[in-house]
C-alpha cells in the first residue's frame, strides 16, 4: 500500500464549487495628480488573481517606488482585491484589468483611471 501526501492549500478552507464570481466589479475613476486612489474588486470563489495595466502583468507590487501595491483579504463572506496609490501620478494613467482564478475557471473585470 502507497499513502499519498497531499499538500495545504487555500481550496481545503474554501471548497471550490463554481467558477470565480465578481460581486461589485471596478470602475472607471478620474483622479487629481499627486492624490491617493485606489481601485477595488469584490469577488467570491476565487483562490488566485492577476492584476495587469494596458495588458500588461503588474509584478508583484509593491512598486520599486512603493506608490503602488495591491492587497486581497478573503474570508467566507467572499473576497475584496484592491490596488491602491499613495500619489496618483501621469504614468498611473490606463486600463487596469483584474483576473480572477480557481481551478473551475476565470472571470476579469476592468477598471480605468485617468
């Protein structure tokens, strides 16, 4: 007899029963330069997401600056993603696009600030 070791993850906490659902998606937002902002996403079923700018991946913020950095929070009730400015400048302008994964399938929302 073999006895198979499975490894933790997020999906044992929270079965995964359908595809990701978003429940409030983002926005398009006009921001004053230099003010903070932030572009929020709020979700159920997802275990991973993928923000990206003009079709672009955004690396694991926060930025090199640390203007940008990006924050989830889960529980049960379902899940919030945000990515958040500390001084919206020229080069924050775009497309923001969120994606959201679990192992059923994906869903995106876009959001734009300008």
């Amino acid at each position: 007899r073999r006895s198979s070791v499975t490894p933790f993850n997020a999906e044992q906490l929270q079965p995964v029963t359908q595809k990701p659902v978003i429940v409030q998606g983002l926005s398009k937002v006009q921001v004053d330069l230099s003010s903070p902002c932030a572009l929020t996403c709020k979700s159920k079923y997802d275990t991973e997401q993928q923000w990206t700018k003009d079709g672009k991946p955004i690396a694991g913020p926060p930025s090199a600056d640390g203007n940008v950095f990006t924050k989830s929070d889960r529980s049960n009730e379902g899940n919030t993603h945000v990515i958040n400015f500390k001084q919206f400048k020229q080069e924050n302008s775009g497309n923001y696009e969120l994606i959201l994964k679990n192992t059923l399938g994906e869903v995106r929302t876009q959001g734009q600030l300008e």
